[in-house]
C-alpha cells in the first residue's frame, strides 16, 4: 500500500496535538525554520518546551563548549547541541505531568548561501528521542547539502527537512528505507542532498549504518559514501579536505578482494611521482555500484544487504572505503574535487581505459563525449594509474603501450600518455596480472 505523504503543516499537526511528544529546538545559523512550521501550524504549546538560537559564537560556546577545530558547522557541534539540550530536559521537566512524555531534542547548525554566493551552503541536522516515556534517547543525525540559489529558499528547505526528521523519529523509526524516504517529503527535487546519515539507540538495534547510506544512494539523494575502517559513515570533505588520495576502483560483484599487491604499487608510484608525504596520503577502495543499479535491476528488491556486507569486507582489511554509482572515472574524479584534495591518483584496470578510448562503443557524439571526459577529469591535479592485464586469448600483457585505441580518439590518447595523465603501474610481476 503506497505511503500517504502528509504536507509540512499537517506533520507538525499531528505532532503538535499528540500529548506524548515534547521537547527542544535549538537552531544555529539559518533562522529558527523548523521551529516556525511547529508554531505556524498551531497548538505548538503541546510540543515546544524551548526554541532557541545561540548564533554568537561566545554565547554558542558558553552553552555547548568550544570547538577545537574553530568549526561551528560540523557533526561536533551538532551532537554537543543535542546532548546538552537533551541532558537539560531530563533534569528540569519532572514530575507527574512529564510522567508520559516522550522528550526530544531537536538541533541543527547550518550555514546558507552567503550575500556573495561564494560559499558551500550545507549544515548537519539531528534528534536525539525517547520511543517511550522515560527510555534511552535513539539519535539520528546527517548531513545536507543545500542547492538552491537562494538563501531564503535554503532556509525554507532546512525547515521542511527538520519537521520530516521529527516526523520519522516518531512514526517511521521501525522502517528505516521509509524513514529516509520520508526526509525527503515536499521538497523539490534537485534542492537538497543527504550525503551521510547515522543512527543508534534502542529503536535501531540491528540496523546497519552503512546499509542506511547505500539506501541514499539508491534513493539519488546522494551519489556516494564513504565509511572508515571501523564501518562508521565519514563526510567526504572532513577526510579529504587538502589530502592526497589513492583510490582502488573495484566492483561489487567482484568475487575476490583486490589485489592488494598492485593497489601497493600503485601507491608507492603515486607518492614517488607526485612528491606525496606519507601523513598526508590517503587510500581509498571504492566499491562500484554501477553493475546492479540497471534499469532492469533499479527496484526496492536490490539486494543491499550483499553490497553492504562487501563494503564492510573492505573496511575490515584496515582501509577506507567509498561506495559509489560513478560508472566513469570522469564522475569520480568530480565527485573528488569537491573536497579540494591535494591531488588524486586513480588506480584502475587499463581494460576500462580500452573500453573509453574505442569509439566503436558509443553513438554519433563520441569525440565531444571524450573531451568533456577528458576534461572533467584532469582539469584538477588527477592521475590515472592502470594496471595491465592478460589477455587470456592472446596470452599477451596488455598496457597503455599496445592498448588498442582507434585512429579518432589516439592523438588525444596519446597527449595524456606523454603529459603523465595516464601512467602505467610499472615493476609488477607475473603472478599480479594473472590474478587481476
């Protein structure tokens, strides 16, 4: 049965007139949005114990702490604000007229576009809960990227997805994929990206956060995510901000892990190469996604469970991994500049650069299809390490040097090969092509 999906008003309602929900708002850096749905909606006296808005930074850190990192949009501050204004509900409402409420506390710290347009727009939104009166508080928290424009239609957004969180918190904690859907209700598509997303307590025992962030993929409100070696969802840009990063391309149905011997020579030539320093290197293994999200197979009955238990796999040989739906390295590579890496090295089977630069696999506009590969993909500091493989009908190793390419696409092919765009992984042994 399909879901009725409720506008903002009747949400905050509902909400509003349940007696048993009531708590905190405490908002930084966009107006007090989410809290005006609840108080425009009416009866918000039912729900609202507190709004407030800390948006000084003395005042902010007087309530919450300071922030090492001098960063005031950060999951930090987020869990600081919620653990504060939820600690605070516990101590001060007793008594047997809160006997049967179920507190929350509400908070968010986000930044919209400044009057110059010429910042990153994108904020962290949380709750921490009680799914019964006196219980350990659940908590769900992520991060958004806002798209619009327009500082005021941000701040509109922001309000909308606050009164969806609460929603879920309260009546979709049991259905996860519904409860993300729902983050989503009444906001146009194209206004807002959930790029990572995390959840735990009592409400969410067995739930699995990187199954969580694979649904986002699923669902486009995202278009990767990366976990650390622990399995925990990480911000892309808190990881890679100014890093140098070697990246492993593999795919989901893989039947084997990587071949970690020319993921270890590609690095070695990544940081001989490019100068790069050990403390400012880090390795990815990306798990590609683009083998089963197919037309034929782009239904809820994706078999998440699988690709999640191979991302997990990966996290478990100590190195970071990053799930992904980039079918081109081109995708990857812009996907990566919005972190502002220092430099990207990209390690990759030179079988996928056969199938790029063979006009014979693409339609009439295959020459402007290739230069804006091209160029999204080394107009920042990108190089491609490909590793050879075996071509078991000719028993010969094949590498850039005798890699086929057809007569449109070699001069171009061959600029990239004499700038050092593309380079081959050099010194490997016998044992390392046969088993690629």
């Amino acid at each position: 049965m399909e879901r009725e999906i409720l506008d903002t008003k009747r949400k905050a309602l509902k909400i509003n007139l349940n007696p048993n929900i009531y708590g905190t708002f405490a908002e930084i850096g966009a107006g007090q949005e989410v809290a005006r749905n609840f108080f425009t909606a009416g009866a918000a006296s039912g729900t609202v114990a507190k709004t407030m808005s800390a948006y000084d930074m003395t005042f902010s850190d007087a309530i919450y702490g300071a922030e090492e990192t001098g960063r005031y949009v950060s999951q930090s501050r987020l869990r600081k604000m919620l653990k504060y204004e939820f600690g605070l509900l516990q101590q001060r409402l007793l008594g047997a007229k809160y006997d049967s409420r179920t507190f929350f506390a509400f908070a968010n710290t986000v930044t919209t576009l400044n009057y110059n347009k010429s910042n990153d727009p994108h904020g962290w939104v949380g709750i921490q809960f009680q799914s019964q009166p006196g219980g350990e508080p659940n908590e769900i928290f992520f991060h958004v990227r806002l798209l619009d424009t327009d500082a005021a239609l941000q701040q509109n957004v922001l309000g909308i997805i606050g009164v969806n969180l609460v929603y879920a918190a309260y009546f979709y904690n049991q259905d996860p994929k519904t409860m993300i859907e729902s983050l989503a209700d009444n906001l146009t598509i194209g206004s807002v990206e959930i790029d990572l997303i995390s959840v735990k307590g009592p409400a969410f025992k067995g739930i699995n956060n990187i199954l969580l962030n694979l649904y986002l993929i699923v669902k486009d409100f995202s278009s990767a995510a990366i976990f650390d070696a622990s399995g925990n969802p990480v911000l892309p840009k808190d990881l890679l901000y100014k890093k140098d990063i070697m990246i492993l391309r593999t795919k989901y149905a893989q039947k084997s892990l990587p071949n970690f011997s020319m993921l270890n020579k590609a690095v070695d030539q990544f940081k001989r190469t490019e100068n790069v320093k050990e403390e400012n290197l880090s390795v990815l293994i990306e798990v590609l996604l683009s083998n089963v999200l197919t037309p034929e197979a782009a239904s809820p009955e994706i078999d998440l469970h699988a690709i999640a238990v191979r991302a997990e796999e990966m996290c478990k040989t100590g190195n970071t991994v990053i799930v992904s739906n980039f079918a081109r390295h081109n995708k990857l590579a812009k996907y990566l500049d919005r972190c502002k890496p220092k430099s990207v090295g990209i390690s990759t089977n030179i079988n996928n650069l056969k199938f790029v630069f063979n006009s014979s696999n693409f339609g009439e506009n295959y020459t402007s299809m290739l230069l804006s590969y091209v160029s999204d993909m080394f107009s920042k500091n990108v190089k491609l390490f490909a590793y050879p493989f075996l071509d078991k009908k000719t028993n010969t190793v094949i590498t850039s040097a005798n890699m086929p390419v057809t007569p449109d696409a070699k001069p171009l092919f061959d600029f990239l090969i004499l700038n050092g765009y593309i380079t081959d992984i050099k010194e490997y042994s016998e044992e390392d092509v046969r088993t690629v």
